[in-house]
C-alpha cells in the first residue's frame, strides 16, 4: 500500500501562496511532502496531510526562491515522484491520479509544460502517421515540419522570462530542411537528441529532465543494443555534456554507471570507469564514487581476485596469500562475520553442501573486531581455509571487495579469477551444481 508523498520548499512567518492538490484513490495516500530539488539531491521543505477527499495544501512562504521542486508520492520514494515548477510568484495547484499522472490546474509555468508537451505530442504522432503510411510527397512533408517549426517558435515566444523556457529550448525538435525518408530521419533525429540541452543550466540540472533524457537516449533509441553500442552511446554523451561541468558529468555517468551494475554488464560499466568515471571523480574529490566504482572494478566476472594475505590467527599464525593456494579446481570466497546471524545460518549449510564438491575449497574470510569469538567459531569449520580481518568493515580486503553485507560469496577458478558472485546459500548451491 502507497503511503508518503513528498514536494519543495522553504517555510517562515510570511505566507502568499499554497501548493494545494488531490491524489486518487485517495485511501493510497496519506501525507505529501514538499522538497526543493537542487543539482545536488532534494531539501525537505514542509508536509501536508490528506483529508477523506485525498486534498491537501501547504502555505508557501513568501521568501522561497524560485525553482524546481520535487512531490514523491509513495515509497520508494526516489521511484515515485515528479517535478514542478515555482516561479515565486504564483500558487501551483495540481490532480494526481497514479495511471494518469499529475495535471496541472493552476501555475502558469506548469500549466504550460503541460499544453507544450501535449502540443509536441500531437506534431510527432502527425510525423510517424506520414511515415507508417508511406508517404514521400514534399509538400505534405514540408507542411508537417512547418506545423512542427510553428508549434516551437509559439511556445518559446510565450515563455520568454520564464522558468519553463529552459525546458521548452532543451526540448526543441530535429526539423529537417529537405525531405528525408525513415532512416536518414531516424539516425538526424539520434544526432540531435541532446544538442539543444544546455548541460550548465541550474534549473535544468535541478529537474528530472536531463536524467531522464540521457537515459533514454544510451537505453531507448535502439532495439537489441550490444555493448560496442552502449559505449557508443555513453560516448555521445560525454561529448553532448562537454567538459565544461565535472560535476554534473561525475553525476550522470555515474547514474548511467549504476544502471549497467543492476543489469549486470560489467564489460559496460568497467568502460565508464576507465573511459571516464574514475578520472572525474578524483578530479571532483569524490571519494564515494572512486572507491565503489574501484572495487566493482576489481571483484567484477573475469576479473582475478584482488589477492589478499591470508592470515590465520586463531590456527597458530600461518600466513599465506590467497594467489598461492593450490590443488582445488575452484575456490569458495566467503565474507562472514562471527557476530552476523544470518553467517551463521548459512556456513553450516555451506559445509554440508562441499561434502559433494571435493574439488572445491572454501576460504573463509572473517570480518571481525576481534580474535574471540571468531577464533571458537572457526573450530566448527575444520575444513575451511580461514583468515581473519581485524577491524571489520574498516579493514582495507573489505574496501577493495566492496564488501557491505555478509555473507558475500566469490566463486574463483583454480586460478582465481572471479566466476560467479552468489547473492545467497541458494545461489550458491545452484550455481556449484551448474559448473
């Protein structure tokens, strides 16, 4: 059940305009919470309660800038949200319907974007009409691309000193100057999908829009992609943003970084790194950024394991690196820790399932604070390779896997190199029985 909303703005003792709206079915929602988005993320402003009807509002003090500002209308909340503009001047009054979206019923700049949008809508549907039907006739093609040409110029016109025209000129539309047929269409339109963005512009970089637009153009403008695609495509990017603004640059490829992580293209995601992500990010004194893009880096698929030294406290002080160990055709890395429920839970089973997979050693890695009780609990497991790592999650093996939860698992080859990262014991199982 959808239960938080959220928006943008500041409050004080001088109130002069409201952000008011309705959600339906209102029983999804209880509370709305306003946000000013800003290029760095979104600060908490104020909140409205629903009534029985699914209306709230909230009194805008009179001193709040101008900008763009963010409702999230259900958990996660960086998943369910939209912009909107304040102009500082006017009260922004909208309807929210989960299948239908957000109409604006009051707000000039909004109500505008809205009309705009629709209006683009209209001309592009008009455009692959012509197109679907075969059509080659000049005169017909040129008097689309007018309408298209007209519809622009209106509105940038009507939006003169305001807010929204930021976003109607990143949006302007590829008009052809001659008739073109489908694919040379297509491949104009490509080229021309992030020109018109001015990458440097506060609002923009506050809104959603350029994310979305980026995204959209590595993922949506070709069916079946293969990865020399994708880089192509994250190059056109780079490119499209310049090297004016590292840290609007840092942020979207590392968005784009991220996406390639969840899809598990780690040939993808290591091309950002090492084309751009690493070197912006040091350059921007993002420490986050370089330190998890380098151990993604490190522990990804076809990687060799970071080698580590091997230091078995609790089994009289034997020290050997994990490159040297030898006689196994695969490797079992696991990061536990003594003190970690679900560890225990999950060794035991660990150890029964390698009574069917002789050729397979586990070298299990300890994250703890201290010898004891690691050192007990180790004695359960007699035919693990164990090691401890003094200082738990500050422990630098833990900082080059990019360790963050335990347990972690790493399946290496006899020499190994990583070749299966389970999330859990049962994909651990299903993966040891699938070699």
């Amino acid at each position: 059940m959808k239960q938080l909303l959220f928006f943008i703005v500041f409050p004080t003792l001088v109130f002069s305009q409201t952000i008011k709206g309705t959600f339906s079915p209102a029983s999804d929602y209880t509370y709305a919470f306003l946000y000013n988005a800003t290029p760095e993320g979104a600060n908490y402003v104020d909140r409205g309660k629903l009534d029985a009807e699914g209306q709230f509002e909230i009194e805008l003090d009179s001193s709040l800038a101008p900008g763009i500002y963010k409702i999230v209308y259900a958990i996660p909340p960086e998943e369910n949200n939209f912009d909107f503009i304040y102009d500082g001047k006017n009260s922004v009054a909208f309807t929210f319907n989960a299948d239908t979206g957000v109409s604006f019923t009051a707000s000039d700049e909004n109500k505008l974007w809205d009309s705009y949008l629709k209006s683009m809508e209209m001309v592009n549907q008009t455009i692959s009409n012509y197109y679907a039907q075969g059509k080659t006739d000049e005169a017909g093609y040129k008097s689309i691309f007018k309408v298209v040409a007209d519809t622009q110029k209106a509105y940038e016109e009507s939006s003169q000193d305001m807010l929204v025209s930021a976003f109607i000129k990143a949006n302007r539309p590829y008009i052809p100057k001659t008739y073109e047929d489908i694919g040379t269409y297509s491949k104009n339109l490509k080229e021309h999908y992030l020109s018109e963005i001015d990458f440097n512009n506060y609002i923009l970089q506050s809104s959603s829009f350029i994310v979305d637009r980026v995204m959209a153009y590595v993922f949506d403008i070709v069916v079946d992609p293969t990865d020399q695609i994708y880089k192509s495509h994250v190059d056109d990017v780079s490119n499209a943003i310049g090297d004016d603004s590292a840290e609007i640059k840092t942020t979207l490829l590392y968005l784009l970084w991220q996406r390639f992580t969840t899809m598990d293209n780690h040939d993808v995601a290591n091309y950002i790194t090492d084309t751009y992500l690493l070197e912006l990010a040091n350059a921007t004194n993002n420490k986050v950024i370089a330190e998890t893009i380098k151990s993604y880096k490190n522990t990804s698929i076809g990687a060799l394991a970071p080698d580590f030294e091997i230091q078995q406290t609790g089994n009289g002080g034997n020290t050997k690196m994990l490159s040297q160990l030898t006689g196994y055709d695969f490797y079992l890395l696991v990061f536990w820790s003594s003190g970690c429920g679900h560890c225990l839970e999950e060794l035991p089973l660990i150890k029964e399932l390698m009574t069917n997979f002789p050729n397979i050693k586990v070298v299990a890695y300890g994250l703890e604070n201290s010898e004891y009780p690691w050192s007990e609990e180790i004695k359960n497991y007699p035919s693990f390779v164990h090691s401890i790592g003094l200082g738990k999650w500050d422990n630098p093996t833990v900082s080059t896997y990019g360790i963050n939860a335990t347990p972690t698992y790493f399946l290496l080859d006899k020499d190994k190199k990583i070749i299966a990262k389970p999330y859990d014991y049962k994909e651990v199982e299903s993966t040891l029985k699938g070699l």
